[in-house]
C-alpha cells in the first residue's frame, strides 16, 4: 500500500472519464516520483514499537476544482497480537467545516480450519484485536468502523464496544439475521459446509451524524458467468458447476447523514 500517493491517485481518478494535457502531466510526475522512491519503505524491527505516527496538512481554499479545504489523513496500524498479519486502517474526513468523519476497517482474525492445527478458531486474538481496535479509536467524535469482524456471538459473546457505540445492522433491521456469509443463499458457497454468520459489521459512534439506512449488496449472482468446484461425495469426486457472485461475503452499504 502506498499511502505516500493516495491522495495524488484519488484526485486523477476523478478525471479519468474526460482526462486533459494536465491530468497526463500529472500521471508523468507520479511514475517519476514512483520510479525515484520504489527503494524507500519503513521499516520496522522485531524490537521497533508498534505505534503508528502520522502527519497531516490543510491547503484552505487551495483545491482549484472545488476550492474546498483539503485536510485529512491516512494510516494502517498493525495489531499487536496477528498471526495473520491484520491491520486497522484509518482514514479521517473533513465532510463539513470543522466535523470530521473517521471511517476504519479491518479484518480481524479468522477461524482458520486447517492445518498445522485443525479448528484453530483465534476468538481470543479476535476479541483483543477488537478491544484494541475501540481503544485506539474511541477518542474521536464521530466514527464508523465496519469490515470483515469474522465475528460470532456464541464464540467471542457480544462486541466490546463502549456505551453509545451501535451495531448498524442490529440498530436499523433488529429483526433480521444479517447473514453476510451464507452458504445456503449464496449459491457459489453451495459447495462448501453449511454455515450462515453476521461476520460483516459496522459499528458506530456519531455525534455529529447519524446512521439512515443499511443495505445488503452482491447478492446476486453475475449473469453469464461460472466456475466449476470439485465436491467429494462419500467416495465420489462431483464436478459442480456454481454461479459467481461478487465475493464470498455480501456486502454492506451504510448511509449515514446529517443530524
């Protein structure tokens, strides 16, 4: 991940529809800055802490395509105790003068059945990286921190968020499951064991905004496209012929606005 060129790369995507002279000189400028740093990284030793630090700045009014402030920052934070290496990765928003948005995801650990060790289930990694995760962002006013949780009330109990934290699913649509793992539903899955989890969330604390509406997205299948899955039945290898869907997980949509 380079976010030395997040910035530069999101602005020319804007324009990628209707590019100028301008925009091609601006492509020409990062390869060249890019082919001039490919050597430099950060590194980080077995004996370096892991706190991130992160340094930020404000051009007000200096956008020329919309003369907005620009202000913000970006990091990837490594969790202390990863086996799989997951991280939490922030980004803060300027949405409105002088009220900051902090979007997070991650992945937390996952269930991992398979070997060396098989049903190595991580649910004490998983919790502490969630606690981790709450304690590094709860100073923030408004925060929206959503990803793949691979959480599982029965196993991990209920998520530690603090008082005035809300699960978006469970606050907007209590009374459905919200599976966003589901092998009965998502064809493509049909071959593997059945499992239906909430593994997906969002969890939020907003001051200055409030949550509107959840919607669960890839649920349907891509026309025209397949794959095809060897399944063993008893002694017998089948060839299956699956649907395709976006991802293994479907995805949510959360729209939050004003209050």
């Amino acid at each position: 991940m380079r976010l030395d060129v997040s910035f530069a790369v999101n602005k020319l995507c804007q324009f990628m529809h209707s590019p100028t002279v301008a925009h091609w000189q601006v492509v020409k400028r990062l390869l060249h800055y890019l082919q001039h740093m490919k050597s430099y990284g950060l590194c980080v030793s077995k004996d370096s802490s892991l706190e991130m630090q992160c340094f930020t700045d404000s051009d007000w009014g200096g956008d020329v395509d919309d003369h907005r402030s620009t202000s913000g920052y970006a990091i990837s934070r490594p969790f202390n105790n990863s086996v799989m290496g997951r991280e939490l990765c922030i980004v803060e928003l300027e949405v409105q003068p002088n009220k900051h948005l902090v979007v997070d995801t991650c992945h937390l650990e996952s269930p991992c059945p398979a070997p060396p060790t098989w049903d190595q289930m991580f649910s004490k990694e998983r919790v502490d990286q969630a606690k981790e995760a709450i304690n590094v962002l709860m100073k923030n006013a408004n925060v929206i921190f959503g990803g793949d949780m691979n959480w599982d009330n029965k196993l991990d109990g209920h998520f530690p968020s603090p008082d005035g934290w809300i699960d978006a699913w469970a606050e907007l649509i209590p009374g459905e499951d919200g599976w966003t793992y589901d092998t009965k539903s998502n064809q493509m899955l049909s071959g593997n064991r059945t499992l239906q989890k909430r593994l997906d969330r969002f969890i939020c604390n907003l001051h200055d905004f409030r949550i509107s509406k959840i919607d669960m997205i890839g649920t349907e299948a891509m026309p025209g496209l397949s794959h095809i899955k060897e399944k063993k039945v008893r002694k017998e290898v089948k060839m299956l012929e699956l649907p395709v869907f976006p991802s293994d997980h479907y995805g949510l949509l959360l729209t939050i606005s004003a209050q």
